[in-house]
C-alpha cells in the first residue's frame, strides 16, 4: 500500500447506482500525502527529457501542473470544447451515453517536443485515448502516460498501445 491508498474514499452508488466512484479529494487536502503521489506520479519520467506535461480536463490539471513544475517542464491544457481560443486541434471520443471532445490550443506544442500524458483515473480509456490522439495531431513525440488510478475491471489498458508506457499507481 502506499503511503496515500488510505487517502481514496470509495463512495458507493455515485454517481449513479452500481458505481463505485474513487474520491480523490481528501489526498489532495492533505500535503504531505499528495506530494508522495506527485513523486510517484513523475518517478519513471525523471530522466525522460519530458519538456511539457499535459493533463486532461479537469482533475488532471491538478496532477499535471504539479508534475511539470517538478520536472521543469511545461504544462499544457487538453480541455474540454470551448475552452480554449483558436487556431485549436481536438479528438473526439465516445462516452456510454454520447461523445466528448478534448482540444488543445495550436501551437502549444513544438513539432517533436517530448511530452507527457497525466489524468486523475484510467476507466474505460476513451478520455486518454484521444488525448493521445490529440497529442499525435499537435506533433508531439508523447514519452507515455501516468494516471493516480487505474480501475481495473473496465480494462481501459486494453486501448492503450503496449508500446508507450502507462504507469498507475493505484489500482482497483
């Protein structure tokens, strides 16, 4: 167990009935614990020449920009439509009851720039799947992905290329 999995409350039926959604709002609460996530969120990119991170809207973002300021790197936004100002590129993908879209703002990456992908969960794998799309569009060369939990039984993972690296460090 690490030093945080005590942190995760599991709230049973939410938000709809047979969902068991993982509340990460006490681990961000408590300081010492949401900085051990942050180190082992970014341990295996430490020598990876990461120059940007990218987190998916919204609870990404917090994961994300923590990590690029310890890595020195920048922190780019993949947010949901409407967001951004134009020129944007976006990816869309398929919910259970419809589909999103993410977008990122042209030009925020540099043709080839080493990135890193970063979101709170990894479900189905829809949401992180066209973030790396998205990515590939902008040009960026993505190192691989972390996400704080992966939920196992709806094998997300299946989606995601064996070839670029995913690290979750909870799972359930």
């Amino acid at each position: 167990m690490t030093s945080f999995e005590n942190l995760i409350r599991a709230v049973p039926d939410f938000p709809k009935p047979g969902v068991t959604f993982r509340d990460i709002t006490p681990l961000l609460a408590d300081g010492t614990a949401f900085a051990s996530c942050i180190d082992a969120l970014i341990e295996p990119w430490l020598d990876s020449g990461v120059k940007a991170v990218c987190g998916v809207e919204s609870r990404g973002f917090i994961f994300a920009a923590a990590m690029a300021q310890k890595l020195g790197a920048g922190f780019i936004p993949l947010r949901k439509p409407g967001k951004l100002p134009p020129p944007v590129m976006h990816a869309d993908y398929q919910l259970e009851y419809g589909t999103d879209r993410l977008e990122a703002r042209v030009g925020t990456v540099r043709q080839g720039e080493r990135v890193l992908l970063v979101d709170d969960v990894l479900a189905t794998g829809g949401t992180l799947g066209a973030a790396r799309h998205l990515l590939g569009q902008l040009g960026a060369e993505l190192v691989g992905a972390s996400v704080v939990i992966e939920l196992l039984a709806l094998q997300g993972r299946a989606l995601w290329p064996q070839e670029v690296p995913l690290r979750a460090v909870l799972h359930y």
